[in-house]
C-alpha cells in the first residue's frame, strides 16, 4: 500500500499525504468516522459521502460475533454488506482487551472473550484475527495487540509489548500468506500497532521490532487511556520520530478537535474516534467557535444554524431553538441532525487542516482551533 508524502510543513512536523486502497486515494491527514458494527451510528453511507467521508473504521471483533463472517462472506464482503464503496479500515478487536477486563482472559497464544450478549465463549489468535478481516475484504487490516490501563506497573507494560510483537509477527505472517492465496485483497495493507504504555524507552523497542518486520503502515496504541495530555504528547512524538517518514502513521482513538491538530503538529497521518457522534447523540455540537450543547436551555429561542460558517445539511435547514425542541421531545432526528453536522464538521476540519500545510500557514490554523477550543 504505497503512502506518498506530498506536502511538509517547514515549521512543524505536519503533512500531508496520498494512501492508495483499493477503493480509492485517501488524502492525510484524514479523520476515520468510527462505524463499530458496520454503521456508523444514526447515518447512511450517503450521508458520509455527503460529508466528504473517504474511510471508515469498523470493528472485526463485534462483526465477527454479529452478523459473523460467513454471512458477511455471503453478502460479497463488508463493503456490499454494509453498502460503502469507500476505504474501510478494521480494527481487529485489540481495544476489546482493553475494554472488556471482565471478558476475557489473555495468554501468549490468543483471547478468550466471553461474548458481551449471549455469554458464548470464543478464542481468538493473531491468526484468525487476520483471516476474518480478509473474509470482510477490509483495506487496512489491524493485528491482535494488548492495550494496557494508564498507569500501568512496568512489568505488566512490558508484558503487553512482548504479546503485541509476537502477534504482530504471526499476524503479518498469516497475512502474507492470506495476500497469497487470495487476489481479491492483493492491493489491502496490514498496520503494525506500537504499544509500551507511557515508558519511553518500551516504546522505542516496540517501534524497532515492527519496523524491522517491514509493515505497511503504522499505529500508535495505547494513548488516550487516562494518561495525562503533556504525557500523551510526549509518547506520540517520541514514537513517530521512531517510525519510518515514508509511511502511514495512525494515532488511534483520538480525539478532539484541539488532540487532532496537536497531533498533526507532530506528524501523525489518521484518526478515528467515536467522540463525534456520541456527542452528537448527546446534543453536543463541535463549530468553528467551539463546542456547543444545544440541548441546553440557552438555546430555546436561538434560531441561528449550529455553526454560520458550516455548509452541512442541518446548518442549511435548522436552527438551534429547532433541534433543542428535538432533543427535548425525544424525537430521533434531533440524534441524527446533530451526528450529521458533526461528522461533516470533523472531515471539513481535516480538509482545512491540509490546505493550510499546503499553504504553509498549518501554524496559524492551529492556533485558531486553540482559541476556539481553549478551556
């Protein structure tokens, strides 16, 4: 999967860039609308085309367990099934780990997870975690790696990191063979994922071992877990100056608007994060003059868009007093109307940040989303 560099910030370590897919060039820096089961929450993949959408991020592990990979298989792979002619990246089930403690049992050879809705016990390896990607035709694929809590005890931390390399060994090596055997997803890539918690130097040693594995791509895990902001910025620059400048590199679970330019300030390529949607089902509306909840009492009699200077669908039709009327009769369109302006908010920053790296003004752009954002 080749990555070109085609722009490079003089004063930052910010790009932009060009990953080609199967399903199209994705320009970076790009934001991955999170779509866990197939969907992303209240929204068609019209409307995520409508936004400017070039990819998205569903979730092996939970499609594994529903629908399952043979109907998925039958249906022609994950993007007839789910009706996304677009990128798709799958995350392989990693933060389920990290999430599910009471779930799962981990040992060097796989996870044991107890299904989260009927109680069934699967086991997943780095194998299988790759097989069932390749079923979905997925374009990026991620490997099985453990994510640890912060803080986390050095030993356990250094734990995490022996499991991720090895996985990421036998996971590249499983999907060497599955790009062999399969031509429908010759043209897909597997990411490598670096992990070592918040420990400087575990990190530089997992960014070493997958490196000299030669992966088509790179992540950053284990940030966003409870770390402090100073702490995560530090462990994301100090990864990405380890990681090769000729490949991808996504941070993921990020973020904010503000994590998103702090982390292209210092190189990073993809996001993902559900916080627009979930927020958006919440009343919670990101904008150019920062964050608003319009479900909020303030704005009962306001009949401005969310955002004057948004060209979405909502902002062109309704006014705030109108979704607050939504939110407060529990009626399903106000949820949609505000995920909507909210994805489409996240992909029109991500094209304003590349036209300011372009235009070699990234610095003053981000300065304007900190006085938008600053608490």
């Amino acid at each position: 999967m080749p990555f070109t560099i085609v722009h490079q910030d003089k004063k930052t370590k910010a790009r932009t860039g060009r990953l080609k897919t199967a399903h199209g060039d994705i320009d970076t820096p790009c934001f991955m609308p999170v779509g866990t089961q197939g969907t992303v929450k209240t929204l068609t993949p019209q409307d995520l085309r409508s936004c400017g959408a070039q990819m998205i991020l569903a979730n092996a592990y939970h499609l594994f367990l529903r629908p399952g990979i043979e109907l998925i298989r039958k249906a022609g792979g994950l993007h007839r099934f789910m009706g996304w002619d677009r990128a798709i990246l799958t995350d392989s089930g990693g933060y389920q780990i990290f999430s599910l403690a009471l779930l799962r049992k981990i040992s060097d050879d796989g996870v044991e997870f107890q299904s989260h809705f009927d109680g069934r016990k699967h086991f997943l390896t780095p194998e299988k975690v790759v097989e069932i990607q390749s079923a979905f035709g997925s374009d990026v694929f991620m490997p099985l790696d453990e994510c640890v809590h912060y803080p986390c005890p050095r030993d356990q931390a250094r734990l995490a990191l022996d499991r991720t390399t090895e996985w990421a060994r036998r996971s590249k090596a499983r999907f060497d063979e599955e790009r062999q055997a399969n031509p429908a997803i010759a043209g897909c890539a597997l990411f490598a994922i670096v992990q070592g918690a918040t420990y400087e130097d575990l990190r530089k040693e997992s960014a070493k071992q997958l490196i000299d594995m030669q992966f088509d791509g790179y992540a950053i895990g284990g940030l966003s877990v409870g770390e402090p902001e100073n702490l995560r910025y530090n462990m994301l620059s100090l990864t990405i100056e380890m990681l090769p400048p000729g490949s991808a590199r996504y941070l993921m679970g990020v973020g904010t608007p503000l994590d998103i330019v702090n982390a292209v300030e210092r190189g990073a390529d993809l996001f993902d994060c559900v916080i627009p949607t979930r927020f958006g089902r919440g009343g919670s509306a990101f904008t150019s003059e920062g964050k608003i909840t319009v479900r909020n009492a303030a704005f009962s009699a306001d009949f401005l868009p969310l955002d004057k200077e948004c060209g979405c669908y909502t902002c062109g039709n309704f006014s705030r007093a109108y979704i607050r009327h939504l939110f407060n009769v529990d009626e399903i369109l106000g949820l949609y109307l505000v995920s909507l302006h909210n994805i489409y908010y996240y992909q029109d920053l991500m094209k304003r940040i590349r036209e300011s790296i372009a235009n070699g003004v990234f610095p003053e752009f981000k300065r304007g989303i900190e006085g938008a954002y600053a608490d």
